[in-house]
C-alpha cells in the first residue's frame, strides 16, 4: 500500500530512494521503541512506498522490466 501523502518519486535518484528508505527505518526504531503503534504504521507504509520505487527503478536499470509479460498468463 502506498502513503498517500507522498508525491511523486519520478524525480528522486536510485541512491536518494535508498538515503531515504534507510533514514525512515531509522524512524521506525525510534517509533517502536516509543510504542507509537499509529506512527509505526504510518512509517512502515511511507516505507513500503519508497521501496516499490526503487524496486521499480532496479528493475529498470537492469532491463528486467515486465511490463512486456503484464497479459499473460501462466497456466502451468
């Protein structure tokens, strides 16, 4: 699920996708260690989010890209 409150990740480098996911781990810690179960699920969709991204971009970069494979369907 992504957050809804974060833009568009277009413009943001591989690395800063990476900067980013491991600063908000960072926060989870802190936020887990508070007990702030609300902020802890918060944090973790922000996460989800950021990591889709760069999973996203990897695959790019390396042209593994599926979208060629989106309609088909495996019947084995």
């Amino acid at each position: 699920m992504e957050h809804p409150f974060i833009g568009k990740l277009d413009d943001i480098s591989t690395q800063e996708l990476s900067e980013k996911t491991n600063e908000l781990y960072q926060k989870l810690r802190i936020a887990m260690s508070s007990g702030n179960g609300h902020l802890c699920n918060q944090i973790k969709m922000a996460i989800s989010t950021y990591e889709a991204k760069y999973q996203e971009r990897i695959r790019q970069e390396n042209g593994n890209d599926d979208s060629d494979y989106q309609n088909n369907v495996d019947i084995s």
